[in-house]
C-alpha cells in the first residue's frame, strides 16, 4: 500500500537562506494549530537550505520548536559567524589571487582558492548542529531521509549526500548522482561554498562548491527518497529567471562589478521554478491517461506546493550595503559601485538586520499562503486515515 510521504525542500543562495526561516516559523505556526509536530518526513537542501535543514534535522526538538530556533538563529547572526573579514585576511586572499592570475596558476600548493575564509561557519555549524540527531530521528521513525547536495568540481555533477533509512538506495541520472552517508558538517559546508567567495570543500579525495550551481532539479532528491508530497521553499521571486539590472543606462560599458553580478546570478540559479513546473506537466499528463493506463504506470501525481519571495532581495541588499564589513564594501566598490554588486550582496549580508527583514517577509509571505498550506497538510492527513481504514 502507498503511504503518502511529505518532502521539505529548501533551495538557498547565502544571507537568502533568513527568508526561508521566516516561511518555516509560519509553517510551524499552521502545524501548530493543526497539532502536527514534525509533519516532513524528508528533508533536502542546498547552499544555505543544507544549513537550514542540518539545523532542523539536528536539533533534539520537533519541527515546530527547531522552526522557532531557527528564526532565533538567522536574527542574531552576523558576518563574523560566516567569513573573516578583517583586513589581514583579505588582504592575504588578494594578494594570492592576483599572484595565481599573474603566474598562470603554476603555484599548485597555494591551498587558497577564495576570496574568503569560512572557517566561522564550519564552527559556527558544528557548534548549533547535533548531527547525530538525525539517525536518531531516522531510527524512531520521525525521518525518512535527509538530503544535501553539492557539485563535484572534478565532474561537474551534482551530488546528493543523504542518510536514511536503510532500504533506501542511491540512484544515478544523468549529471546527478547520490552517497549514502552519514551526514556532517563537511556535507554542509560544501553544499554552502559559493564560488569564488567561499573555498571549495573537501570529501575524501573530491572537491566541492555550492548545490546551487548547474542544480536544474533542486526537488529531485526528495522524490527520489520517496517524497509524494512536496512543499519547496525558494529564494529568488517569482518569474525572476531573467537577470535585469533596473538602474543602468543602456549603451553604456558593463563594468566589472556588473558582469559579475550577472554572473553570480546565472551560477547561483534557483531552479525550483522550472522544476515544479514540470512536476505540474507531468500531473497534467498523468490526468489525461485512463484508469486502466495510469494502473499500468509507474508514475504517479505528485502535489507540490511553492512558496517564494514577494520582493527582489537585490534591490533590499543595495539600500544595507553600508551594514557590511568595511574592507567587504572596499572589495566591491573596486570594480564597480555596491549598486551594482548587488546580487553578491545579497548572498554576503549576514547582517542582523538585513536577515530580520528576510525573516519579516518570509513570515508575512508564509502566512499569506496559510490556507494552501493548511489544505496541504490535511490533504495528506485525510489520505493517511483513508489508507489507515483500508489498512
């Protein structure tokens, strides 16, 4: 018999990863109502959603209170639990830089390949993830599976690192690949490695950068693990596929700042919304097939549920730049304005102030979807007691 199982999927992209922490506290508000304590049974990110889902999966408490202390921790941090931003620091990653650009990269044994150094955040999860409450929650049945997933720089494929339960197998399509592994703060930290900004990561003998890169199926993992119902979190506003740069007078000679930002954009790709999309093509499809044809197929539909931001971040990042670090501003101010690193700043600002907003609007967007979300969860709820009569 088909038990429905409900997947979390959390895509991410630096600082954004606050937004997503105001969503969830309005989604443990709903379950609280709905007396639903860890309604998810799979749970998978990339970038900042791996942190935000090592924070949930490895906190003693259910989804409702790790939700709130999720909030409690996006509100407080800062900077200097991410990166080193001290000039000392910099300046070493600087220099390095220009001496690697400047002898073609012969210096082999550099072991510096970003502008900045993350260790802050390595301790800084390591410090607020009990990574083993997750086998905990596994054993006793509250998790299926929990998923992280990063590029592997050798081959340029995506990886889902995940541990669950034990019938669960990896699996392998095309340039996306799974381990079955015993997650730990490495898993995340390469999941979160932002290209050029943070240090690649290494696991065993390969290196690895941030999920966010070439990942065109954020949602296939919790499929894959057996999710049957998914409620997706997303980082970029709706409809933002295309980069548009508002301010800048046409004709004019991108700057460096500019180009890069343009960059930073097409890399740091949110594919949750094509990839719902062709969950819903798929449903559609299945609908129009017969009984007797959909009996045959090992397809099945899948209710998929989204929620993204209402405001672009870029545009919020621009009007805080000044709360960042002053030798952070000086970097980007050198090949262009803070204007037009935007997009960059949006992913650096660990600011409390700035999160707190994410926050505010992630809640306030949660909540307008409070009755889909509701119906979501007692649709699942219904389909669990009518299989239970069955049963």
């Amino acid at each position: 018999m088909f038990m429905p199982t409900l997947g979390l999927v959390l895509s991410g992209g630096g600082a954004r990863g606050a937004y997503q922490a105001g969503v969830l506290a309005a989604i443990a508000h709903i379950c609280s109502r709905q007396r639903l304590d860890d309604p998810f049974q799979v749970y998978s990110g990339v970038s900042a959603g791996a942190i935000n889902v090592a924070l949930l999966a490895g906190n003693p408490s259910s989804f409702i209170e790790s939700s709130n202390n999720l909030v409690n921790l996006w509100s407080k941090i800062d900077s200097d639990n991410v990166f080193y931003a001290d000039l000392m620091a910099l300046s070493r990653g600087g220099l390095q830089w220009m001496t690697e650009f400047s002898l073609g990269g012969s210096k082999k044994d550099s072991g510096l390949r970003s502008l900045l150094s993350t260790h802050p955040l390595h301790n800084f999860i390591l410090g607020k993830c009990q990574f083993g409450e997750i086998q905990k929650k596994i054993n006793s049945g509250v998790l299926r599976a929990v998923s992280v997933s990063a590029l592997d720089y050798d081959s340029v494929s995506t990886v889902s690192f995940f541990q669950g339960l034990p019938e669960l197998k990896t699996w392998e399509r095309g340039m996306h690949r799974s381990e079955k592994v015993e997650l730990s703060v490495e898993h995340i930290m390469a999941s979160s490695a932002i290209p050029m900004l943070f240090p690649p990561v290494k696991i065993q003998d390969r290196y690895y950068g941030d999920g966010c890169i070439r990942n065109q199926s954020p949602c296939g993992p919790a499929i894959y693990l057996g999710a049957s119902r998914l409620l997706a979190i997303g980082v970029r506003r709706r409809q933002d596929t295309f980069y548009s740069y508002h301010h800048a007078s046409g004709g004019e000679m991108p700057t460096v700042a500019r180009v890069a930002n343009v960059l930073m954009n097409a890399v740091m790709m949110d594919g949750l919304e094509a990839d719902i999309q062709r969950i819903q093509q798929i449903n559609e499809g299945l609908r129009g097939l017969s009984s007797e044809e959909r009996r045959r197929s090992s397809w099945h539909e899948l209710e998929a549920l989204w929620i993204s931001p209402s405001v672009d971040f870029s545009e919020l990042a621009k009007k805080k730049g000044n709360e960042l670090p002053r030798i952070i501003r000086y970097l980007l101010r050198g090949p262009g304005s803070l204007d037009e690193s935007a997009e960059m700043l949006s992913y650096l600002m660990f600011t409390p102030t700035y999160c707190r907003q994410l926050i505010d609007i992630g809640f306030s967007d949660g909540m307008k979807e409070k009755e889909k979300i509701a119906d979501f969860f007692a649709r699942a709820n219904e389909e669990v007691d009518s299989l239970g009569a069955k049963l």
